[in-house]
C-alpha cells in the first residue's frame, strides 16, 4: 500500500472513531461490509473478549471478524514493532502502548482508555497458608510471579517498593528487578516466574504454587479454585489501566480500517462498561492517569 493511501486511511479511522463512539452509544452504528480485523489483547482479557466483547460487537457489526492473539503486553507489543500484522491492540499497561504511540504505530486519535483492574494476592482453595496478603507474602513456600516485563510482574514489583519491601533500581523503572532480586528480597522465597497472567492464574488454581499475584479480572472463573488473600491497593501498585488503539497497519484495506476503529469505539460503550463490569474490571476510571 502506498504511504499516501496508508496516511489517508489513519486519518480517515480517526475521524470515524469519534463519529463511532457517538454512535455505539446510540444504537446507530452503520453495518460494515464483509471484513476481518485482528485484535491483540493481554492476556487476562482472553476470557472476557472471547465470550462476551467480541460476540456483543457481532451483533452489531455481523460481517466483522474479530481474530484475537492473547498473550503479555511486553510480547505483544514487541510483536507489533517487528511488523506482525495487528489492527487493534488491547494493552495491560500505558507503559506499551506509549512506546508504541511514540514510533507513531498507533492511528492518532484513536487511542483510549478502557478498564481499570486490581492487584491480587491469592492462594487455592485448602492451600492451608498463613499468608495474608502483600506484607507477609515471603513467609510462603512458593509464589508464581510474572516476568517484570509483563505488566501484572511490574505492578507487583512496584507494590513490593512502594511497601518498603523491595529496592527500586536507580533509574526507577521497576520492571528491571529481576525474579532473583524479589526471591532475595523477601528471604529467598521460590519463585516460579511466569510468562504473564493466566500462567499465574493456572500455576495457583492447580496448586503448583502456595500463592501469587494476579488480577481481580483473572479470578473470574476460577472462583472455586483460587481465594483472594488481598486486594493491593491502588496507593502501592498505581492505577492499572488498560489502554486500546487502532494500529497503522499497511495491509489493512478501507474496510478493514473503519472496523479497527470501530471496534475500539465500541470497547468506550455502555454495553461493553456493562460487560466488563461483570468480568471484575472496573469501569470507573477516575481522572488519573498511569503515564510510566
């Protein structure tokens, strides 16, 4: 696709997001002809996309095909820099989407901010712990956590420092610490450390780990097999917003192109709020932001 067509169709989806976030609202979106988008998403939103989002946006929008890849934002991102094709992406942290919004692979004017979610401390059902949450979590025989370039490890991390707990690097980026320098930090726990989310998730609804931090939105579905020891507050971790963004992508034609935009306009509406609110995200965002 030529650069004129490809600068043409970002500042067309932008235009025709903000006419489509009216729109979703009021029931009065236009039906798109026949195309496909592809949609990256953390981890921790595989469950809620794929049984609810995207099939409420296909009552909408029948002829769209959502095809979504799941995985850390880290991964995901770094996916979209080295070229994969992606039209719209579904990040865990502001961090990723920054850099992606910095090198210009995001479609101006489309980018938003969608849910919040919460750091859980959290054990399985008869595990037994003494732990109690954050403040004790060394006393554990075992911890799932993830890698501090997934966005659930960074938050803990930063829980971890802002509680006296853990050391910050001198440059502040927490996502740095390695796994070694949280087991060493908390008396040389065993730490199993995870690819992102839903590895936590599994890791401690099976039993493999004693506990481990993972979203309130992750325990959705596991409420039989996982406990929540504590919900870190926001005052340790910060806010834990998930941004969404069209993404330029060259080989998207003009259909494929209006459909990103709208699908991220619709994850603005009052349907998907309602929807996200009972997968345990939480809608009301607040005025700050997480800018990291």
């Amino acid at each position: 696709m030529k650069i004129k067509s490809v600068i043409a169709l970002t500042a067309a989806s932008a235009m025709l997001f903000s006419a489509c976030a009216l729109a979703q609202d009021t029931s009065e979106t236009e039906v798109l002809e026949d195309t496909q988008i592809i949609v990256f998403a953390a981890k921790s939103l595989n469950t809620v996309l794929e049984e609810s989002i995207i099939p409420a946006y296909n009552e909408l929008q029948p002829n769209v095909t959502v095809t979504a890849s799941y995985d850390s934002s880290g991964t995901l991102m770094t996916q979209i820099e080295e070229g994969a094709a992606c039209d719209v992406f579904f990040s865990a942290a502001q961090k990723q989407m920054n850099e992606l919004e910095e090198k210009k692979l995001t479609v101006d004017g489309t980018r938003a901010d969608i849910v919040n979610n919460q750091v859980c401390v959290v054990t399985y059902k008869d595990s037994g712990t003494k732990v109690t949450g954050l403040a004790d979590i060394g006393t554990a025989s075992s911890f799932a956590l993830a890698d501090g370039s997934v966005p659930v490890g960074k938050y803990t991390r930063q829980a971890l420092v802002n509680a006296g707990m853990l050391e910050a690097p001198e440059d502040g980026d927490v996502s740095k610490i390695t796994t070694q320098e949280v087991s060493e930090a908390l008396g040389g726990i065993e730490i199993n450390e995870c690819a992102n989310v839903g590895a936590v998730a599994a890791a401690v609804s099976e039993g493999a780990n004693e506990v481990g931090t993972t979203y309130y939105s992750d325990t959705y579905g596991f409420e039989d097999t996982l406990i929540i020891l504590e919900k870190v507050p926001y005052d340790l971790t910060g806010d834990v917003i998930y941004p969404a963004a069209q993404i330029v992508n060259p080989e998207a034609d003009e259909t494929a192109s209006a459909a990103a935009a709208d699908f991220v306009a619709f994850l603005t509406s009052d349907t998907a709020r309602e929807i996200f609110d009972s997968y345990y995200f939480d809608t009301d965002l607040g005025t700050e932001e997480d800018k990291d």
